[in-house]
C-alpha cells in the first residue's frame, strides 16, 4: 500500500507546485514592500488655513519637498484607493476610487482651494479606473471598470451620472486590471483609447485583446487594435502639439531590483512596442525568449522614448499647459508610484521631463520628493492633472488623498 501513497503525493506535490507556478505568472499582483507609513500624511497641513497654505510644521521638517514658487495642500481626505483624476465642464474634479468601486467628484464651491464634500456619481462598479469626458458638445462621462467601458450623460451641476450606455466589452481581471482612458484629438479623429494591460508577467499572451491599446468610435462598435506589445501601460496623455498619445509602461518583474528599465513611450497607431519579448531600446528578453527565435523581430518594434529606472513604477503623466510661463512650457510631470517587489523602495516621487517645443527629451529632474522615507512610505503618487490657472492635481491611493499644488502664474 505504501507504494500507491507514495504516487498519490508525488502527484499532489506536483499539483501543488504548478498551481504555484501559475498564480505566481498569471494571478500574482505583487505586495508593496515598503513598512508601514511613520506618519500620517493626510493631516498635513493643518486644516482651515485655506488654499496654497504653507505646511503648518517647520519646512525644514516637511516630508514633502516642493520646488520654489509652490505651495501644498491637502485637497480632499478620506479617498481610499484614489487612482485617475478629470476635470468636468463645470470645473469640478473627479476621481476614481478603484478599490471602492466607485467615482466621486470633489466639488469646491467657495473656491477656497479644498473640496467642500466628497460625492458619489456612480457606485457599485467593477474596479473603475480610467475616466475622461468626451469630445460631445453635451458633458458625458466615460468610464473604464475592469471588464467594460460605459458612458453616461453628466449633469455638472447636480454632480450626477445618468442613462449608461455599454461602449466596449473589455476581457475582466488578469494580472492587470486597470484600463486606462484617452480620448484622441486629431481635428478629425476622436477615437476613444484604451488601454489593457497584459494577463500575465512575460509569456505569450493568448487573449487577443491584452498587451494592447484598442480603439473604439466614442458611440462604441468594433474594437480595433491601435498598438501592440505593451505590458502595461497604465496612464495615457495627450501631447498638446503633437496630438500624439504618451502612455507610461511598467516593465516586467523577476529580472532582478534594476532591469529592466520601465518606459515613456509615444504610441503611434499600427506599431509594436515588443513586450513579451522585448523592452527598452529594442533589447532583447533573454528570459521570455530563451531561443532568440524573436531577437530579429525586436529590431522592427518602436523603442521606448525614455528609459525610467527599474521598478519607479511611473503612472499619471501630464503636460504643462501653454498658459503657464515659459521655464514650464512643454514640460512634462510623472508620478512614480514606487516599488512594489524590489528589497530597498524605489520611486515614491513626482518627476519633471524637460521638453523642447517638438517634444524632445532634454533633460530630468525631481519635482516632489519625499513619500518614501527610511521609516516607510507616507503615500504613493498615482495620478497628475495640471490646469491652466496654476494648480496640479495628484492623487495618492495609499493616503486616500487629493493633494492640490498651486503655483503664482506671473507673466509670461
């Protein structure tokens, strides 16, 4: 009898072990490895000091480091899981709140630089994500939830979310399960992008619909793909000149703390940007594809624009409207979200592209710094939305937090 156990739990062993294997490529999410945060940020400043107020403790003390000119504050608290930010006809901010399955919108009637509630538009959703209002003459909401993208007619006023219509299905889950949205802004082509991240960390993709970002007519109809190859492009903006897309990418796991770099990619329709197999600069995934059968192939994909550091995590990006000054125009900000399975904490900061006119890569820099401290991480920047009269927008799904950063515009 000995030896029927014995294949009994050889098997069993063996299921074991591949069950594993497959949560560990196609279901695993990785954990943040950052400790517990030493303070908590979202009640700095002090309350009621009003909008642009300068940190109640001492500067020199202040976690968040910001450059010259600017001054925090905290927005709106309590927003647990904030992820997408989007301005609406009426000037209201909105923002997604994935974990809670819900958009809220952030209204600020007294215009004194903090939201005066917090209220729910839609609620009950699957994991949204991407939000942005259509190029319609009448205000509608497009939302991205995990396995379909809707849209409603808005109310700014009422701050309301009415009459759903289905625009696309989307495939639900997977390792990635945010979509993001952007609406294209050709003068003759208003397509509605979406992007949809791989189901697993590096393998051959089998559902046609992953690893890319489709496009659809703003009614809804047939999904097409705009561009392949890409892991995981979580946020997506629109170039104010160009009108070309940017979309951040994060790059694959398990090739160590420091490779491979993640990516700002400009996405050109019909391209491929070479994930599973390849990634950066046209090199080649040694590990994805272990007999170089597609290292030739990886000559013909679209390298990346800019190279991050591995592990930043880089999210939201957004450009420096032409209504601020000059030392800003065309510049470009990113939240680096931070590590998540990397020993020692990366990221955690807002970083500042410098630009040329044409869009250009000139040089970078840090713009707010200190989320990630040795003790723990005090929050996690996700997304950026900068308007034309000086203030930037960035949530932070770790905090539950808005933070709002104004800036005096002087003349220009």
């Amino acid at each position: 009898m000995r030896k029927p156990v014995f294949i009994i739990g050889i098997i069993l062993a063996a299921a074991g072990l591949g069950a594993a294997a497959y949560y560990w490529q196609y279901l695993r999410v990785p954990g943040p490895a950052m400790p517990r945060p030493p303070r908590d940020i979202a009640g700095l400043p002090e309350e009621g000091k009003g909008p642009g107020v300068e940190p109640a403790a001492d500067p020199a003390s202040f976690p968040l480091k910001l450059p010259p000119g600017f001054a925090f504050a905290i927005f709106a608290r309590g927003l647990e899981g904030a992820r997408v930010l989007a301005l609406d006809p009426g000037g209201n901010l909105l923002v997604s709140l994935t974990s809670q399955g819900r958009v809220a919108a952030l209204p600020d009637k007294n215009g004194d630089g903090a939201a005066d509630a917090v209220v729910t538009v839609l609620d009950g959703l699957n994991k949204p994500h991407g939000l942005v209002f259509g190029p319609e003459e009448k205000p509608r909401l497009y939302v991205a939830e995990t396995d379909q993208v809707t849209a409603y007619d808005y109310d700014p006023l009422l701050l309301t979310a009415t009459n759903q219509q289905k625009i696309a299905d989307l495939p639900p889950g997977g390792r990635h399960f945010t979509r993001s949205l952007v609406f294209l802004r050709a003068a003759r082509d208003h397509r509605l992008l979406i992007s949809v991240g791989s189901s697993c960390d590096a393998g051959e993709e089998q559902d046609p619909q992953r690893a890319k970002i489709l496009a659809v007519d703003p009614d809804g109809g047939d999904l097409s793909t705009f561009a392949a190859g890409l892991r995981n492009s979580a946020f997506m903006a629109v170039h104010p000149r160009s009108k070309h897309v940017w979309a951040t990418e994060r790059g694959r796991d398990d090739l160590g703390g420091n490779w491979p770099p993640d990516e700002i990619n400009i996405i050109m329709e019909g391209s491929h940007y070479g994930w599973p197999y390849c990634y950066g600069k046209r090199l080649h995934d040694d590990k994805s594809d272990p007999a170089g059968t597609h290292r030739e192939f990886c000559q013909d994909t679209i390298p990346s624009f800019i190279d991050v550091p591995a592990n930043e995590a880089p999210m939201g990006l957004a450009f420096f409207p032409p209504s601020w000054p000059k030392e800003f125009r065309h510049d470009l900000l990113v939240a680096f979200h931070g590590s998540s399975n990397r020993a020692v904490p990366t990221g955690g900061k807002v970083v500042r592209y410098r630009l040329d006119a044409a869009g250009n890569f000139m040089d970078v820099e840090d713009f707010i710094t200190g989320w990630l401290t040795p003790a723990g991480a005090l929050g996690r920047p996700v997304d950026i939305l900068i308007t034309d009269d000086g203030v930037i927008y960035i949530s932070d799904d770790k905090a539950g937090v808005v933070y709002r950063i104004a800036y005096k515009l002087m003349d220009n």
